[in-house]
C-alpha cells in the first residue's frame, strides 16, 4: 500500500510516507551526506525506520496536515524526502529535503522543493515558509536559491549544534 498522493512533477511524485518505506528510510537516513549535513537520527533498524515514519512525518500529517514526503520518479522509484515541517524554534514551516546520494546533482531537489513551495503557498495557504541548513551545506543553499528563497541570517535552534543558515521567502 502505498501512501497519499500529494503532488506530481515532471519527474516525480511526491507522497505521505507510510511503514512499508522503512527500508528506503533506514538506507536514506544511514548515508553519510544525510549524517553530515542533517544529523544522525539514530535510526539503524526497520523497526527505527517505521517508528521515524509514524512518529516523525505520520504524526505532522495528522497534526499540521503537511510533512515531509517520499519523493519518487514517475517510475515508482523511491530517491528522496521532500515537505514542510514545523519545527521547534521556527515559527514558519520549513521546507526540508534529503535525496539518496546516487541522485545528487541531477536536480531532483529544486524540482521538489519548488513544487512543495508553490503547494504550502497555493494548496495550504502559508504566507511564509522558511529554510535552515547547515552553514557548510552549499548543494543545499544553492537549492534553496534556486527556488527563491533568500538568505536572512544565522540561527541557533534548540537541540541543534551549531548555528543553522536561515533562509526566507
């Protein structure tokens, strides 16, 4: 079973993630660019990766009604996560992503998260949606760029080490 359609690209259909994508998560969650750039979320066992789903993004889809969602090519091959989350200390949803390696550099990222900013603008109505990132991250501020965001200032946020790059629309 696969989860709720949300929206479609050109190349790729972003959904609810359910339990059944443990296995794309543990491997998604366990690369060393997601490690690094994100942070290790502890996750090392399917029954990790299902708890992630359910009380990660399942829960912010039942709460906020938007989350983070598997990103697919249209041929039903799971590359990545795209969506918004609320997080602690930002007081606008975050546009957040993280692609398996293998699809790097082949602008998988911007395609997602652009539709995912037109759909928190269009469909959810947000007036304002936000980014963090890493400071060192430059693949993902040059996402964030490209899809029209800009660049306001450094940030602390709690639980994070280090401060984060924010970026606005």
């Amino acid at each position: 079973m696969s989860g709720v359609e949300v929206l479609r690209t050109e190349r790729l259909i972003l959904r609810h993630l359910t339990e059944e994508d443990a296995p794309f998560i543990l491997e998604l969650l366990n690369e060393r660019g997601f490690i690094d750039n994100i942070g290790d979320r502890g996750v090392r066992t399917l029954d990790d990766a299902r708890r992630y789903v359910s009380e990660g993004p399942g829960a912010s889809y039942q709460k906020y009604g938007y989350g983070l969602w598997l990103t697919a090519l249209k041929t039903g091959e799971p590359i990545g996560i795209c969506g918004l989350v609320k997080r602690e200390g930002l007081e606008d949803a975050d546009i957040g992503y993280a692609f398996l390696e293998r699809f790097w550099g082949q602008g998988y990222a911007v395609e997602a998260a652009a539709a995912v900013l037109d759909h928190a603008r269009l469909a959810i109505g947000l007036e304002k949606v936000v980014a963090i990132t890493t400071p060192a991250n430059a693949g993902s501020i040059a996402v964030l760029e490209k899809i029209g965001l800009t660049f306001a200032g450094m940030i602390q946020l709690p639980g994070h080490s280090g401060e984060s790059s924010y970026f606005t629309t």
